[in-house]
C-alpha cells in the first residue's frame, strides 16, 4: 500500500533574497516535485490567495518571534511537519518543525544573549532541527548555540533561477555585510573599470548605501530589490561578503554565465571553489578582474564550471533535498 503524501505546512515569510523570494521558490519547486501535500502561510504578513489564514495572527507574531505563544500546528489544517525560515519561529506541538538559518550575523553578535541564539535554542529544546545553509555555517550554529551536533543539519536554501547575461558591459559588486573592506576596495576597482571602459555598479543595503555615499565613492548605488537588473548589466561580479550568509547572488551570477570572483571567506571556500575564483587580497582581486574581463578562453571555462555548480543550488535540487530531510524528521519524531 502506498503511503500518503506529508503533509508540510511552510512559512513564506521567510529567507527573502534580493533576486526573489527563497521560500516562494522553494514552495514551487515541491509543488512541481509531488513528493508531498503543501500547506503554505504566512507567520508575518496576511494570506494572500492560496495561503491557509491564520487566526489572531497579529497577536501572536510578537511571541512567535521569541519562540513562544500558540502553537503553530494548532492553527493550521491537517499537516505532519511544520518548516520555518524567517524571525518568527512559532511553537508547535503534535508535530516536528524545521527551522532554516540562513543568516548567521545574529548569533555573531553577543550570541550568549541575543534574541535570535535564545529563540533558537528554545525551539530546538522542544525538539526542533536547525538547518544551516552550509558545512561551516552548521559549525558556526553549533559553536554559538552550544546545542546537540544532530539538532543542526545542512541543506543549501533554493537559489532562484536567473536569464543567461549577454553582452554584459559592467563591474558588479554585490557588498554583503563588508562596507568598510568595499570602501577601502573601491579605489582600486573603480581604476581597474576606468582601464576597460566600464562602470562600477555596487549592489548594496539601503544602510550600506548611505555609508558609502559619505565616503565619496564614485560608483553607481543598486538597491538590493533591484539584482536582477543589475546581473543583467555584469561582466565580472565581485562578492565582497564577510561570510555571514549564503552566497546566493555568487550563485545565481555563475548561473548567468558571469564570471565571478569573491572573498576567500570559509563559506565562500566550501561553496564556490572551482566555480569563482576566490582572492585574498584586494590585489588579488583587481588582478583577477582584469584577466577575467578580457581573457576569452579563461571567461569560457569560468563559465562552464559556473554553469555546474549553479545547478547544485537550483530550487529543484533543494526541493529534493529538503523532501528527504522531511521525512527523516517525520519519522524520528517521538522516537
């Protein structure tokens, strides 16, 4: 006899990327998978059509976000596990949960005390598995957590898919938590763009924008909401990242066919090695951005190897990976 679908409740209020929605494009991806029955919510904002609505959401979203209140299961129809994402990490009861961190900034700082280690630890005493987006960030997790090493798994959050970059005419840096290191960097770079003709285009927060405007760099500010446009524009991207998140606009630029170059960070090592070239000096960047902006046959085998490793990170093969991990979970739940 076959065995019925799980049932998996999943909050779209979740991990949201500058290229897309992860937790959206995830919940596609395990739709067109079928491996199981999808409930899908919103712990944050109001249900939008297709989502199951949550009753007294707006009362218990501030207690959520501390790992307590009503128990999330209890709220929703039928479902057999219960996988989360963002800064609300609501209680279940009857059924495992699943929490994915993505972003380890929060547990860097006074880990001990902060309100994302305690929340996290308080789910995870009432048996909820963690999920780190990498080897080096499920050491990171446990190091500052100080939780059971089979309390943290690893599985890659959904890389959204991304059109193939024709014809691209600029220097894109994507600045990720490392304004300073960019600032002291952007001299350089922007020489390097002058040389071939080009722009610097830096991806940025609305808080690292302001920085670098005081400073007086001469580049060209693209908020985050519009990556997409600003990959459309790259020849080269530059990630400068101090390893705190997953590297996922490195990812999607591979998938574009843009040859990339980022800090050697311990994620970015795990993750991108082979596929980005990786630079541990600002020398070693500028050098590798000149060489990978006209070195024709160097651009094509960057552009194969990226191709290769994007599709590791695609929604479909987190979709796969996190069906098993549902399941695992399922069935050691209780035991």
């Amino acid at each position: 006899m076959t065995a019925a679908p799980l049932r998996v409740g999943l909050d779209l209020d979740g991990s949201l990327e500058s290229l897309g929605d992860s937790m959206t494009d995830l919940a596609d991806a395990l739709a067109s998978a079928g491996g199981c029955t999808l409930v899908r919510f919103r712990s944050r904002t109001r249900a939008l059509v297709g989502d199951a609505p949550l009753a007294s959401r707006l009362w218990w979203s501030p207690w959520w976000r501390r790992g307590m209140g009503r128990s999330i299961d209890r709220l929703l129809p039928p479902v057999d596990v219960v996988h989360v994402a963002g800064v609300a990490t609501p209680p279940t009861r009857d059924v495992p949960e699943i929490v994915s961190v993505d972003d380890l900034r929060a547990l860097r700082e006074e880990a001990r005390t902060s309100q994302r280690a305690t929340q996290l630890r308080r789910v995870v005493a009432r048996g909820a598995v963690v999920v780190a987006s990498s080897q080096v960030a499920r050491d990171e997790v446990l190091r500052n957590l100080g939780v059971a090493r089979d309390r943290v798994v690893v599985v890659p959050p959904a890389v959204p898919n991304v059109d193939l970059t024709i014809d691209g005419d600029a220097l894109v840096v994507n600045v990720t938590g490392a304004v300073e290191h960019f600032i002291r960097l952007a001299p350089s770079l922007c020489g390097a763009a002058d040389r071939m003709g080009a722009r610097v285009i830096a991806l940025t927060s609305a808080a690292a924008a302001q920085r670098v405007r005081q400073r007086g760099v001469d580049v060209d500010l693209v908020a985050r909401r519009d990556a997409r446009r600003a990959l459309s524009r790259a020849r080269v991207v530059v990630h400068v990242s101090d390893g705190a998140r997953f590297p996922s606009f490195a990812i999607a630029a591979l998938e574009a066919g843009v040859p990339t170059i980022a800090s050697s960070t311990p994620i970015n090592r795990e993750l991108l090695v082979g596929a980005s070239e990786l630079a541990d000096t600002d020398a070693g960047i500028v050098e590798q951005v000149e060489d990978l902006w006209s070195n024709e046959p160097r651009r094509a085998l960057a552009r194969a190897a990226g191709w290769a490793r994007a599709a590791d990170f695609a929604p479909s093969s987190a979709a796969t990976a996190y069906l098993g991990l549902y399941g695992d979970v399922v069935r050691g739940w209780g035991s």
